[in-house]
C-alpha cells in the first residue's frame, strides 16, 4: 500500500541504491570493525604492561588518532603521494583510503576502551592468577581478558554504529557508499529531470542508517545494563 504512494522514479533509484551502495557501506564497516578490534584488543592489552616507554607511544597512538577530525584523517591518507619500493607500489587508493583512516580512528577508541576494562578487573582476579602459576601473558589471555570482554562488548557494539554512520565520509573521496549512491542518482534525474529530488534521496539515505543504527544503539543500551 505504501508502496504505491510513492513516484514511479523512485524504485529505481532506491534499488540502485540499495544494490550498489548499502554493500560498500557495510563492507568499509566490516574492514574497519575487525581492524580496529584486532589492533586495539592488542594496543589496550599492552598499556597495562608497566613500562612506561610502551605506554608513552600507546598513549600517543591514541591520542592523536582519537583528537582528528575523521574527514581530515581520510582526505590526508588519499592524498598522500605514491611510493615505490623496488617492485612494490604503495597507491592509496579512495577506498583503501577511507579503510584505512576509519581503522586508525576506530582502533584508538578500542585500545582506550580495552585498556578501562582491564583495568576495571579487580586486583584480586590477578592475585589469585598469579597464585596458580600464570605468567602475565597466560594471566591476561585465560582469566583477566575472558571478564574483560564482558564488559568490552557494549563500547564495542557502540563502535560499529559509530564507524558504519562514519562511512558517509568517504563519500568526499569517491567511493560509491551508500551517501554516494544517493548523491549520484540525485546528480541523475536533475540532469534527465531538472528535478533531483533531494528531499526523498537523502530522506531514504536517512531511513536506511536509522533502520541499521537504532537496533544496534538499543541493542549496546541493554547489554551495558546487563554488565553493570
């Protein structure tokens, strides 16, 4: 029913949309989720070694990836010149690109959440570790990190609402994500038309992120409740 209230043009845009953008959208945002877990579980883990040297640098790393702007970060890896290595091409392509600085920005915010949630174990739990003879390597995978994941599963749900609305920003670069999408049909029929559309196009890209984040953005609400 509600279907056919809507403009004949507008089926065609909104599949386009649906089939060529949404799968880039959440394709950056799967590379960049398991980027940033992988490179800031282990950054998080070694800021709780107590040397300061390690900790300096880790704190750096995320400090500065943390405090810039996204765009600014994803404008500056793409434009970075070509480098070559012998046989070996370093291009920073559009869509690397944006792969890329998402990770960054992505990890920091991992590493610092980890960090908290280590932390946040009490110091009887790497007592009584210790007391069974577990090394630090072996007391952090096996008893601190386990608890540790419990309660890095809400922040970590947040980051993936977090990092598939940052997508829309490698639309600046080109890359046909979900906003790009948009962008080009709308650019389409104000070319064919004179009309674009604007107001529907960019309305259904604000549909389709709210459909994805809202479940998520609940679905962090309970399990933070369910942690405390």
């Amino acid at each position: 029913m509600a279907l056919a209230l809507l403009p004949d043009w507008f089926r065609p845009v909104a599949e386009y949309m649906l089939r060529e953008g949404l799968p880039e959208t959440l394709r950056l945002a799967a590379i960049a989720v398991t980027a940033s877990t992988v490179v800031g579980v282990l950054l998080g883990t070694l800021m709780t070694v107590r040397f300061r040297p390690v900790q300096a640098l880790i704190r750096l790393y995320i400090e500065v990836w943390r405090g810039l702007p996204i765009l600014v970060m994803v404008l500056f890896i793409y434009w970075l010149p070509d480098y070559h290595f012998g046989p070996f091409h370093l291009r920073t392509e559009a869509y690397k690109s944006a792969a890329i600085a998402l990770s960054l920005w992505g990890s920091a915010q991992v590493a610092e959440a980890t960090r908290g949630a280590l932390q946040s174990i009490p110091k009887e739990q790497h007592e009584a570790a210790s007391a069974l003879g577990f090394g630090w390597v072996g007391r952090n995978a096996f008893v601190i990190m386990p608890q540790a994941l419990r309660r890095l599963v809400p922040p970590m749900v947040g980051l993936l609402v977090n990092i598939i609305q940052n997508t829309t920003i490698a639309f600046v670069i080109g890359v046909n994500e979900f906003l790009q999408a948009g962008n080009r049909q709308f650019e389409n029929l104000t070319t064919q038309t004179g009309d674009g559309h604007p107001f529907m196009i960019f309305g259904f890209v604000l549909l389709v992120f709210f459909v994805i984040s809202f479940p998520l953005t609940r679905l962090a609400a309970f399990l933070e409740r369910r942690s405390i």
